[in-house]
C-alpha cells in the first residue's frame, strides 16, 4: 500500500515540474506591469506593457489547463506498459468525458440543480462562481484536478486491461489503444451521468469548507495547513494549493 501511495504521489508529480518556470513567469510579468513598482513605463498601452503583457498569458498555460496537465501527465507514471499510447487514450476519453457531462447538462440540467446557462468560472450578476468552466472549448462542470485524475486513473485501468487484447483479424483496426477508447466512451456514459449527480452537491461542500477557513481565524489557518501537509505523501496537497492560485490569479 506504501508503495502504491508513493507511486500515485510521483505520478502526481509529473505536472508539477513545470509549475516552477511558468510560475516564475507569471510573478515577473506581472512585478513589471505594475505602475507602483515601475512607474509610468508599465501604464496599458505602452510597448513595455504590452510586451510583459504577452510573456504574463503565455505564462498561465499551465494553470489556465491545468486539467488537461494532470490528465496526460498521471498515465506517464502510472501506465506499466506504452505509457505514450496511454497519455493519448487518457486525454481523449476525458474530453469525451466531458462532452458528455456537457451535453447531460444542456438537456436536463434543473434535473441535476444545475443552471447550465451561466457563464463559465465566475457569474458576473453575483460574484461567485458558477460552477462551470470551460475545457478545450467544451463547457462542463468544474471538476477541476479532482475530476481530470478520476478519469485519467479509469484510463490507465482501461489501458492497462485492454491495450494488449486480442481481436479477431477482421477486427484487427479496433486493437490497441482504439479498443480502450471504444470502451472507454462506454464507461464513460454513466461515468458522466454520476458525475452530473453527485458534482454539484461536492461543489457546494467544497464552498462551504473554503467559507469556514477564511472566517474561523487561527483555527482555519491550522485545518488548512494541517490538510496541506497530511496530503503530501499522496500528492494530493496541491488540491490545497490551488485556491492561492485562484486568488493570485483575481
């Protein structure tokens, strides 16, 4: 069990590699975008703004997809066998993951408690967020990290049991890595469909936690850190990472 749980925690670290650079990136440009810092060269519009401006977006790649990071990143780890084809299976079941929560919602999102036709990250007309995102272009829930290591994990299980099976020779163009993203797309109907139901109720929980860390003072600081350090053997402590990144990034 040690050993799974340090081979999930290493997995886990593969995305965080380019965090260093990218973050060092974005705290740069924008220390050199800031007026009070350096005066009236940084003012929008200037070349020098518009220079930093565009080193700062290149900058947020890994965050703004951080899902999809984490998606391709945990099968290089984690798969024991072709670990190449299993990235490419783990990033095309999740985006059909995602279309089909999508596609859920827009058919029977009040089913669900969810107002699909808010924008996606945060609502304009009350400030918090809508519970959607956007993830190569398809509009889901946010499932965030949480959802993009559910699925590549179901991925590199799938991998791992169906990349090698054998097919009849006239369905020789369905093996490999075809075969686990045709099975796949199946599990991943009900897949979807539980996350639909269950999501949003994890969301609002995850909301409430957030609300009583910020408004407990010194207790809230200790629960968090606690969490922080007692989920770094798993690598799971970035999950509480993450909201400093969100408040940097506001």
């Amino acid at each position: 069990m040690k050993q799974k749980i340090q081979r999930f925690g290493a997995a886990m670290f593969v995305p965080v590699l380019f965090f260093a650079f990218y973050g060092m990136t974005v705290g740069i440009s924008i220390l050199f975008t800031n007026k009070d810092i350096m005066g009236s060269i940084a003012a929008e519009g200037t070349m020098w703004y518009n220079f930093w401006y565009i080193i700062q977006q290149g900058g947020w790649t890994t965050f703004n997809q951080l899902p999809l990071l984490f998606v391709v990143g945990l099968p290089v780890a984690l798969a024991k066998k072709a670990e190449a084809r299993a990235c490419l299976e783990a990033l095309i079941i999740y985006l059909t993951f995602n279309y089909f929560v999508g596609a859920i919602l827009t058919v029977s999102g009040p089913v669900f408690g969810v107002d699909f036709s808010l924008p996606p990250g945060v609502d304009p007309s009350t400030g918090m967020s809508s519970g959607l995102a956007m993830i190569a272009g398809i509009k889901t829930l946010d499932t965030g990290m949480i959802g993009a290591i559910l699925i590549s994990g179901i991925a590199v299980y799938l991998h791992g049991k169906f990349y090698e099976k054998r097919l009849p020779d006239f369905l020789g163009i369905f093996q490999g890595s075809a075969f686990v993203a045709i099975i796949g797309f199946a599990v991943m109907i009900p897949t979807a469909l539980i996350i639909c139901l269950v999501w949003p109720r994890v969301q609002f929980g995850i909301g409430a936690m957030q609300t009583f860390l910020s408004s407990s003072g010194v207790l809230g600081v200790w629960l968090y850190t606690f969490l922080e350090r007692i989920l770094i053997p798993t690598g799971l402590h970035h999950f509480m990472d993450f909201p400093r990144y969100l408040a940097v990034r506001a």
